[in-house]
C-alpha cells in the first residue's frame, strides 16, 4: 500500500512540476460558426495536493499555468485549434450537438489531447533517461447564453493521463483515468472581445503502475487531485448574438410577411363595384 501511494505522489507531483496537465478548456460551449477566429491568451494557476491520513503520506504544490490558443470555425458546428504554453502541444476540437445560433443554449463535445516527450541526459553511470506525458480530456460543454451575448459554461469531463520514464533498460509508467468538471463565464465585453475566468478540479479514480521488471498493479482510493484557475482574454468576434424577443414566431412572420406583400407597388386597393356590395 506504502509502494503505492508514493508512486501515486510521484506521478501527480510530476505532471505537475512539468506545468502540463490543464483541467479546463476556457472556451465557450458554442462555436465560432465557419470562417471565423478566436485567439486566447490564458493566464492562471495549476494546484495539485495527495492527502492520506492513514498512510502518513502527504504532498502539495501549485504552479503559474500560461497558454496561447488559436481556434478556427471550419464549419458552424466544428471548431479546431491549437493550444501551446504550460500544457505543452495540445490539439483541440468542438462539435456542436445544438442548433447552430441557439439563443439560449450550447451543448458540445470538446475532446483534446496533448503531451510531449522529454529527454533527461545521462545519468552518472552513462544511461539514458527520458520520460514523456501524455494527457487525452473528454469534456462536454453546456452553455447557458444571455440575452447580452455571454455565457455560463459548465465542463464535466473524464480524462485520461499517462506519465511514463525511462533510465536505460529499465522503465515506469502511471496510467490515471480521472474525471472533473469545470465553470467559467465567458463575458461578452465588445463584439470582439470577451473575459473568461474559469475553475476547474480534477480527481483520479483509478490507475495502474507498471514498470519493466514488476507486474502492473492497479491503483484506486486516491486523496486528492487537481485544481486550477484560469483568466481567458478571447479575441474574436465569434457567432453573431441572437436574442430570445428577435425570434418570431411563426405565425407571426407569415402575417408580417401578408402584410408586407400589401404595402408592395404592385398592390392595388379594390375599387367600388369590384365585387363589393353596399348593404
């Protein structure tokens, strides 16, 4: 039990001294629509703590967490983009599931993976070492829009981590499967230009170690995890604000619709006699 929850300790306090793992998207649940770009620049802090009373075994820290992301409408309901900065290389996607400019609701699937591999040197006895981090999140996005252009945005998510390094022939991995959530509210300020702040937690529920000479063991009954703050500056003009009292109903546009055809040149007034009767 003692094995194993150092190497719990050693694999959390790892990804978090490499400033890479990001529990949290800062977008909105809505896509850009076609054509369009955002640009977001992300400022924050990455906090990681494993708690066991019983073992005796405690650790904590937090990081600054810095990314730059550039995203791309390449149809109205798919975004993709680019994230770079503390959470290494990270490819994102957006698939919207609502209808394209819904006034008051966004719900979309916004899978990511990111990673990098790192190399270590040497060590004193002439071996390589080297280690590598990959990290694959599966949020799903709900977005409660105002009638001012912002939105309320939650993020449950499941998320896969893999933390794995090598001395010579000898090698470890942790496997973490994780789940999380996340709230943000992305403030409209101007057209081109909304605020972003975001809280996100994330806990392991299950994992596995292995390493080149043991068995892999199975992991669970974790104490801690993650948490992080970020504050999103998002450039760009995105989907064009519709408000709930704009839409017509129906009925209401095909009698707007008569009565425009009415007020037409081509409308003539009848004339007495043309099928009028006085009584």
């Amino acid at each position: 039990m003692f094995r194993r929850s150092v190497a719990v300790v050693s694999a959390l306090m790892g990804v978090l001294g490499t400033g890479c793992a990001s529990v949290s998207h800062v977008q909105t649940a809505d896509t850009l629509g076609a054509g369009r770009f955002q640009v977001g620049i992300e400022p924050g802090v990455l906090g990681a703590a494993v708690l066991s009373a019983k073992e005796d075994v405690s650790a904590a820290g937090y990081v600054p967490h810095f990314d730059v992301a550039l995203r791309y409408g390449v149809a109205e309901r798919v975004d993709l983009g680019v994230r770079l900065g503390s959470s290494l290389a990270e490819l994102q996607t957006k698939f919207l599931l609502t209808q394209p400019g819904d006034p008051a609701l966004a719900i979309s699937l916004a899978p990511s993976i990111s990673g990098a591999s790192f190399s270590s040197g040497t060590t004193v006895d002439g071996e390589k070492a080297s280690s590598s981090y990959l990290n694959v999140a599966v949020p799903l996005l709900v977005g409660f829009k105002t009638t001012g252009g912002s939105e309320l945005v939650l993020g449950p998510r499941a998320i896969w981590t893999r933390v794995s390094g090598d001395v010579g022939n000898d090698g470890a991995a942790v496997n973490l499967l994780s789940v999380g959530a996340s709230v943000g509210y992305a403030l409209r300020v101007t057209e081109g230009f909304r605020l972003m702040p975001e809280v996100g937690i994330s806990f392991p529920v299950v994992g596995e170690v292995n390493t080149t000479n043991t068995d892999s063991e199975a992991i669970a009954g974790f104490s801690g995890g993650f948490a992080q703050f970020k504050l999103g500056f998002l450039f760009g003009a995105g989907r064009p604000v519709r408000r709930g009292p704009d839409i017509i109903p129906t009925d209401y546009a095909e009698e707007t619709d008569r009565r425009q055809d009415r007020s037409d040149d081509s409308y003539r007034a009848p004339e007495r006699g043309d099928g009028d009767v006085d009584y």
